[in-house]
C-alpha cells in the first residue's frame, strides 16, 4: 500500500506553488503520492466555508489517507484557519493508541509549528501545517514513521469494524502492514550499498563536480604533511661544485710530470703538483683529474746521516711527494656541476605529500617556498540531547561526548585540522542552526548523531539545505546508517558525512569514508596496505560485514600475523582495522585459524 496525499494550500496560488512543489517532494521523500492539490484563498474568515466544505468532502468521500493545509504566515489568518480546522477534526475517544499517537505527532509538530492541529475525520488525517513551509515539509519527512502508524491504526479499525472491535484498547501499533512498507521505502530511498560502493560514489562525485582546486604558497619549514599541487623544479646545480668520485690526489693530468709535490688543500694546482681530496670533496678548478690513493707510492727521500731534524720532520718528508703509477686521462674520478641535480630539473610531482625526505630534497636544491594544495578544514558537530562535555557534571541517562573527540584526534593524526562546533540538540531548529553556522566556516562537515532514517538529519539535509544524499544506508556494522550527501551553500560545494553516535562507529567509518573523501579532495592517493592475518579465536558473525579495530602480532615462528583481540572496541594499541564476512545459514562463527584481509593502519 501506498500512502496518499490531499494538499489543501491556503493563500494566494502564485506565492504557493513553489510551497505545494516541496511539500509534494516531501510526500515522495516518505513513500507517499499527492493525489489532489487545491488552493483557497487568502480571506480564510470569508472563504471558511470553502475550506470546510473541502475537508468534509475529501474525508467523507475517502480521497485520501492524509490531508496536509499549508499556508502563507500572517498570524491573524492562521489562528482563524485553526479554529476552523479544529472544527472539522476530530478525536476519537474510541481507542487509546490512536489518540495518544495523534496526540503524540501534534506535540512535536508544535515544537517548530506553534499553530498546528492534528486530527482525524473518518478515515482521513488531517494535518494543519500553517506556518513556514519549508520547517512543514522538513517535519513531514522526519515523522513518516508517526504517520504509517496512525493510518496502520486507522486501517486496523476499518477492517475491524464488522466484528465490532473498534472499542479494542490495543490494536497491534506495528503490524505487517506496516513494515512492508516501512522497508519497501526505506529500500527504494537509501539502497543497502557495500563499503567498496560507499568509496566508489565518494570519489566518483569529487571527481565528476570538477571544483576548482584551492592553493595556497607555504614556506618549507611548514610544509611537511602538505601536497604539492604542482611540479617542483631545482633552483640550483647539486652539486654546484665539481667533487671527487674517489679518495685520491687531484692533479693536472698529461703534464708530464710522474713525480708530484704535495700542496695544502689552498693551494693552486700548477704542473708537478698535486692536491689530497676525499671523496664528494670540492676539487681545485686547474684540476683535470684524481688519482687513487692506490694508483700512487710515496716518494722517499734519503736524508744525510748527519741531519739533525727530529722524527717528526722525517715523517713529513716521506707526505712530502708522491709517484703517479698509471697514466690518468682527462676527467677520470672527476664529477662535475650538477651530476646530481641539474638546474631546473623536476624533483617533485604535483600531488606529492610532502615528508622528511621531501624537505630535505627542497632544501638541498634551494626550494623555499612550495605552491600547495589548501588543506580541508572539517567542521565536526555533535547531535543529541544526552550529551556532555568532559570536565561537566554528568546527568543522569546521560553521556560524555568521546566520539567528537576520538574523530578530532585522529583527523590531526592525519595532518587534517578541524573546527569543533560542539554539541547541538536533536531538533529541527537547533540542527538546522548550528549546520548553519558551520557551512559558513567550512567545506566539509561531519556529524556525529541523528543519522538514522527515523532521525531528523536526513529531512534536513534534504528538505532545507537542497542536499543530494548518495548514500545512507551501508552493508556494514557498526556503520550502517553513515550518510554522504552534498550541496551547494552560497555558491560553494559542501559535503557531508553523517554517522551515528556509537564511539566504535567513528574511528571505523573515519578510516573506511572520512579519509579518502579528505585525501580526494586534496588529490593525494593513498591505499593502507592489506595484510592477510590468522585469527586465533571464533567471533560470532553478523548479518553484515562486521568491522573490528584490533592488533595485529608477529612472532619468529610464522611468517603470517595473528589476531588474538576481536572485541568490537577502539583499544588504544589497535593498528588494524578487521572486516569479518556475513554469517550465512551454515556458518554463524567464523572458524578458528581462519586466515582474513586486514587494512594495516600503522600504530595509533
């Protein structure tokens, strides 16, 4: 069964077309069809009877399961439409469970619409949504739950009523009905897609928006963990002197002299004389080549009995020359300018993330400054109102916020920066306000909470912000509900990735979707290696993919890791991340000794 939908829109037709046309897409968003449209216009306290005559009709006619009125805001015509409306509702006294789930949808309707009404007339509901349009249809999205119910009471009763069971206090508030549809909605809105899919339409939509890429210039001292978002080219020879390829003596080669003077290292090279260099030394400009030390023998000279000099002269006498044994050639043992670094030779590629060695690189050739690719800020945002900021007094069914911070740390981690935007509530109001104020400052926003397609995240994002979600319902635990969406805010391209609140979630999804969105946008492709380990124990499978942060050991007997931790927790000396395979109808434990693929994420 499909829900259907009467629009009554009350004002002027021109200034509510574009209203109706949200809150038709708002009824598609919740698995419904708009049957009818009509408008009435402004003067409601002259057109009442028009309005009246509508309501009785469609409901007494059963057009549809659901009326929606919406309506231009002007106080005084809302307040008289209400009463109006009001008058053609009704509350059944007949059964419990449909009046405190009506009852039920009006409070919270009334929390972001003051004026609106929630009522039945046979076997239609009617939902007075004056007010602005736009919180109306968002809050159509986020109750599509509260409204299958209703209609699945509503219904229970109809089909009650020849064996006189209207007055029954318990109808069943779920039944099959219901959930039919409820997954037929859910499966058509947001398709269970794999992780692999997951990271495919993230990349694929970076890539197909064709943004400009932002850069900006940073010295070399700051630029480790950057990348480069073009060719880097030496600004100098390296070296930019010719060195010596071989310990020797550098010396005019062909001179004609065999016999050669020793000279301090100062000196200029004339013919019969020669220079000690080591190698990668700077060599004197007359030299033409280096000898080896093995390519000469020291010359000795006798000295006279009766010479008086002490030992040590002796000794300097025996440096004093040296005999060339080999007849160099020109150049020979000789490096010249820039053997190995030419001038404006490329040294590094554009999309190169700069480390240590890099540095070191653009150091040695006289880089100063590098053009980079401007880094990310990631807004991230709480949601819930059982949250808590460390260091406060916890409140009772209350929690520390951990989540934001453990996904803080790791995106430093990672040479990432974020804009923490704290803890906001779980309404429309303060959600909508606080992303708000984070689009503002950032590009790409993650939340954390409200994620789930009975929340309040998704209409919003939808209904308010114009955002396309591409996915939001994942083949994975911990996981599934995480959510990637994208919009247009002032002109910019925004993105979005929502997870759910669970602290194991976050690290998980951090790694499996956060990362590689990040890296994308930066142009820098980087895969964690995938190490194939043997698990020691026999963890129950999941339905789905079950994702697990554990450690992987190696010891000097087996040329494999093991994995002897598959708690499903973020402990601190995890550094592997473990995908367990669904359970089928014949395995519901993975077997002991069971060999798996593991991405290596290095040491926390």
């Amino acid at each position: 069964m499909s829900l259907t939908f009467l629009i009554l829109a009350v004002g002027v037709k021109e200034k509510l077309e574009k209203n109706v046309e949200l809150m038709k897409d708002s009824v598609s968003y919740v698995g419904g069809k708009t049957v009818d449209v009509h408008y009435v216009s402004y003067n409601v306290s002259y057109d009442g009877y028009k309005i009246t005559k509508y309501l009785e009709t469609s409901c007494d006619t059963n057009k549809a399961n659901i009326i929606v009125i919406i309506g231009e805001s002007k106080i005084t015509t809302d307040i008289e439409a209400m009463s109006i409306i009001s008058r053609v509702v009704s509350r059944t006294k007949s059964d419990k469970t449909l009046t405190s789930a009506i009852s039920e949808l009006e409070t919270i309707l009334q929390a972001v619409l003051p004026l609106a009404v929630c009522g039945i007339r046979k076997k239609t509901l009617i939902l007075n949504m004056f007010g602005e349009c736009l919180t109306a249809a968002i809050s159509l999205q986020a109750n599509q739950e509260r409204l299958l119910q209703i209609i699945d009471i509503i219904q229970l009763m109809q089909n009650n009523t020849t064996n006189k069971s209207l007055a029954c206090d318990t109808p069943k508030p779920c039944s099959i009905l219901k959930i039919k549809h409820i997954e037929k909605f859910k499966e058509t809105l947001f398709p269970m897609i794999s992780v692999t899919q997951a990271i495919k339409i993230i990349c694929e939509k970076i890539i197909k928006g064709n943004e400009e890429i932002e850069h900006e210039c940073v010295s070399v001292h700051v630029a480790c963990g950057r990348i480069l978002s073009k060719d880097i080219y030496s600004e100098c020879n390296v070296p930019s002197f010719r060195t010596s390829a071989k310990c020797g003596y550098a010396i005019k080669a062909n001179d004609g002299e065999n016999i050669k003077k020793i000279l301090n290292a100062e000196s200029s090279i004339e013919p019969g004389t020669c220079i000690f260099v080591k190698t990668g030394a700077p060599i004197p400009d007359e030299a033409t080549a280096v000898v080896q030390v093995e390519n000469t023998k020291e010359v000795i000279k006798e000295c006279d009995d009766n010479n008086t000099d002490d030992i040590e002269e002796e000794k300097e006498e025996k440096e004093e020359e040296i005999e060339i044994i080999i007849q160099p050639k020109e150049g020979e043992n000789i490096r010249p300018i820039g053997y190995e670094i030419k001038k404006k030779d490329l040294i590094l590629e554009e999309h190169k993330r700069i480390g240590p060695a890099e540095i070191g690189l653009l150091t040695y050739c006289g880089v100063s400054e590098v053009v980079v690719i401007k880094h990310q800020v990631v807004g991230i945002i709480s949601i819930g109102d059982e949250l808590e900021e460390p260091g406060e007094i916890l409140k009772i069914k209350h929690d520390y916020d951990s989540s934001r911070l453990i996904l803080i740390t790791l995106l430093k981690q990672q040479d990432f920066d974020s804009l923490d935007f704290g803890i906001t509530n779980d309404n429309m109001v303060s959600i909508i306000s606080k992303i708000e104020e984070a689009l503002e400052k950032v590009n790409v926003l993650v939340t954390i909470g409200s994620a789930n397609d009975k929340d309040l995240l998704k209409p919003i994002l939808k209904g308010y912000f114009n955002a396309t979600i591409h996915f939001g319902n994942v083949d994975m635990t911990p996981g599934k509900s995480t959510t990637y969406a994208t919009c247009r805010f002032r002109g910019i391209k925004k993105y979005f990735l929502c997870l759910s609140k669970n602290p194991a979630t976050v690290p998980i999804v951090t790694h499996l979707f956060i990362l590689p969105l990040l890296n994308e946008l930066r142009c820098f492709m980087k895969s964690p290696p995938l190490v194939q380990a043997r698990v020691q124990t026999s963890p129950i499978l999941h339905s789905r993919p079950k994702y697990i942060w554990t450690s992987l050991k190696w010891n000097n007997k087996n040329n494999y890791a093991r994995i002897y931790d598959t708690a499903n927790h973020y402990n601190p000396n995890a550094n592997t991340l473990l995908r367990l395979p669904p359970r089928t109808v014949y395995e519901s434990r993975l077997l002991p000794d069971a060999f798996v693929t593991t991405t290596f994420c290095g040491s926390k």
